[in-house]
C-alpha cells in the first residue's frame, strides 16, 4: 500500500533526524535505516499494529523510544504522528 504522511509526521521525524544526528553521524544513519524498515513492513502488512486509539494504529520503534501513528484507508496508509514514547499519553492521543 501506499504510505502518505501529514505535515506534522514529516516535520516530527525530521526533527527526530536531525537530534540524532547531532548525537552522531552513525547513530543517525542506523535510526534511518530502521524507520525505513519499519515503514516497509507497514506498507506491506498494514495491520501488524494494533488499533491504538479511535482509528489510529501505533508500531514502537522500542531502540529509539519513539512511535509510528498510522491511519488505514482503503487504498493508503497515512502516517499522522511519529513521537517519543517518554511524552505522556495523553498529550500524543490528544494530537490524533
């Protein structure tokens, strides 16, 4: 399926992107790696997530403490949020 992301996913993992690259160069190719891989295995198996919230599915990216928000509509998966895991629940569910 197709991935789409909202502005705010966008600017929420780009921010993510460039605070480990601040840490370190290697760290940050090693996180991009693994995001594009997890995005691979939701575009391929959708579901692997469980519902989370309303319509909202959620896959952890347990290594770096942070969380993929995506929506399934019949032709496309639209990434609404990406965030750590360290903010409170109910500041992320109040977002989606």
């Amino acid at each position: 399926m197709l991935l789409r992301f909202t502005d705010i996913a966008l600017n929420q993992i780009y921010l993510t992107k460039t605070y480990y690259r601040n840490i370190s160069d290697n760290l940050h190719e090693n996180f991009a790696q693994e995001i594009d891989r997890i995005f691979e295995l939701i575009s391929t198996i959708p579901r692997v997530s469980p519902l989370y919230y309303k319509n909202h599915r959620r896959k952890l990216v347990k290594k770096y403490n942070c969380a993929i928000f995506y929506i399934i509509d019949v032709n496309n998966i639209t990434v609404t949020g990406f965030t750590s895991t360290l903010i409170n629940p109910k500041t992320i569910k109040s977002g989606l």
